[in-house]
C-alpha cells in the first residue's frame, strides 16, 4: 500500500460519518425560523432558504485547509485570500446562486498588521474576480490556540447568494447520456494539500525547481480558480443539468449531484505537480479521489449545449473540454474502474 490521503491522517470515509451525524443535528434546527422555508440543506454546495414567492437566498462557508501552513513556510501570503473567496463562490454558483456578499474570519497566533494586509489583499483580488464585495469579517488573536511560537493563523470565509426559485440547479435533471464538460484547474486548488505535502516534502524541499513544474513552493501556492463568470454565463445561455466543483473528495463528489454513473473516459493528460505526487507512491485511484487531476469544475448538460459551454470558458481565458458522460450503472468511473 502507497501513500493515501488516509494515512496522511484525513479518512474521508469517517468524515462523511461525521458530517451525517452532524447533518441530523442541523435538520432539527429547520423549523425555528418561520420567516423563511428551507428549499435545501445539508448535503449539496449550499444551503438554501425561500425569502419571497420567487426569490431564494443561499449560503456557503469554507476554508483554505493546509494550504495555510505552505503559506506560512513560504512567508508568502497575498495569494490564500484568493483560495479562501474561490473556496466559497466556486460552491454556491454550483446551484446556480450568483454570489452577492462575502465575509471572511481571520484567526491568528499574534497581531501582525503587515501579514493580515497581505492576507486581505488577497481576498479582495479574489473579490474582484468573482464579483462578489467583502461586507465584513472578523480577525481573532488568540495566542493559546496555536502550539507554534512563530505566526500561525488559519482563514475561512461565507458567501450569500440570491437565486430565482425556478433557476435552482441541484442535479435532479441528469439523466443517461447527457455529457461532462470539464473546465482546467489553475493547479491543486485547495484540497488535498495534507497528501501533497506529505509526498512532495519527504524527498523535496518547497525552494526546489523542478523541471516543468518550476519551483515547488510556488506552484504549491497558485491560488485556485475562480469559475463565477464562465459559469453563470453559461446557466444564462445553455441548458445546464447538474454542476460541481471538484474540491475534497474530488470526482468522488460527483454523486452529490445525482445518484447515477458518472463516466471520465476523457480526462486531461495528468498535469506535472500532480505527476509528482503520485511519483512518490500514490495510486492513480487515491489521486483521483483526492485531486483535481486538471479539472477543477464539472458542467453536465445535454450533449447538443457542448459546444457553446466550452466556448463561453474560453471566453473567459479557461480551457474546458468534454471528460465524461452520464451512464446507468450508478457510481463514478476513471477509464472503466469504478472509484466511488
């Protein structure tokens, strides 16, 4: 057995436990507010309440992960705002919310003015791009709450986005032959970064340059990409069935769509930095489960809207291209072996 995102200590089986746990929980909670009817909850890439006859609000929270600890190994951190705003808008357009507010919450070791400015550059470079304005957030100094004497700090925001009730897009149209449009990653996003330092650093070092994927510790850091614009452009314009994001747990994701076959029979040539990590020992289903693999968002659709989706992404400078189509047998397929 080879290096796996569970021996790096993250077992996505016992999380998915966990959150059905938690699920139960939240769903008591779903009542108590009478000014607003939950459309959605628990399980997809928003949470959704009605707030008028046509009009539904989402939300959205998510973080940067360990992307955080390269940040501060790199003493580089004008890029990981970027992540944490991609993290959130790239989930809530998955059901077709246009993004309208976003705040985010910074939680630090120590006050360091200079670095918390970096940090929030980055957030509001990542702002612009998705066209989504920072309302507020939140910076806590707790010094007792992190073991490391130098700075350390973690990052995580929440998005709202608004909705016409009968735009809604959670996956329940997908049917049998309709195709996937994959559109590129920028790199490994922010997911999966427990796996990646653990096979890229036992051998390398983050100054290294590596051949074709220059140094590591920058490519480590590409922030992800922000898929606002293409994608609602293209709810707009084409018939659009399902969408996701390709974030933890990867293609294993897909079936937060629809329980149904999903087929990647045409995946993009495995891009360098994740060639490297599946080098040191992990096995090309474990990457496939982890990683993005050169796609960092899914658009299913009928077959005869394919060419006007790619083009739209190219429009906005994102090579997508079809990887896939929907099949009968329920699960999710690498070239014919079954992942998930």
């Amino acid at each position: 057995m080879g290096l796996s995102y569970k021996k790096s200590g993250v077992d996505i089986t016992k999380i998915k436990q966990s959150q059905k746990a938690i699920g139960k929980i939240i769903s008591s909670t779903h009542n108590v507010q009478k000014k607003s009817k939950i459309k959605h909850g628990f399980g997809h890439y928003a949470g959704v309440v009605e707030i008028s006859e046509k009009m539904l609000l989402a939300t959205h929270t998510d973080g940067v992960g360990t992307k955080v600890l390269l940040a501060n190994m790199m003493k580089k951190y004008d890029t990981v705002g970027i992540d944490c705003v991609a993290m959130n808008v790239n989930d809530i357009i998955c059901i077709g919310a246009t993004p309208v507010s976003f705040v985010d919450y910074i939680a630090a070791n120590k006050n360091d003015k200079q670095i918390f400015q970096k940090i929030v550059t980055g957030l509001a470079t990542g702002a612009k791009k998705a066209s989504v304005p920072i309302v507020g957030g939140e910076t806590a100094i707790m010094p007792d709450l992190f073991s490391d004497k130098k700075f350390a700090f973690d990052l995580a925001g929440m998005v709202t986005g608004i909705v016409p009730k009968n735009k809604m897009i959670l996956g329940d149209k997908i049917k049998e032959g309709d195709i996937i449009i994959g559109a590129s990653s920028s790199g490994l996003h922010s997911n999966g970064y427990s796996l990646a330092r653990k096979a890229i650093l036992k051998k390398y070092s983050l100054k290294d340059n590596i051949r074709g994927i220059g140094n590591i510790g920058k490519a480590l850091l590409t922030p992800t990409e922000i898929y606002v614009n293409p994608v609602l452009e293209t709810i707009n314009k084409c018939k659009i069935h399902g969408l996701a994001h390709i974030t933890g747990g990867a293609f294993t994701k897909l079936l937060r769509l629809k329980q149904i076959g999903y087929s990647l029979d045409e995946m993009p040539k495995t891009p360098p930095l994740m060639r490297l990590i599946q080098e040191q020992g992990v096995d090309e289903l474990e990457m496939y489960k982890t990683f993005n693999m050169g796609v960092g968002f899914c658009v299913v659709a009928p077959s005869r809207e394919s060419k006007k989706i790619i083009q739209i992404f190219k429009k906005y400078k994102i090579n997508a291209k079809e990887i896939g189509k929907i099949i009968s047998k329920k699960g999710v397929f690498i070239n014919e072996r079954k992942i998930a």
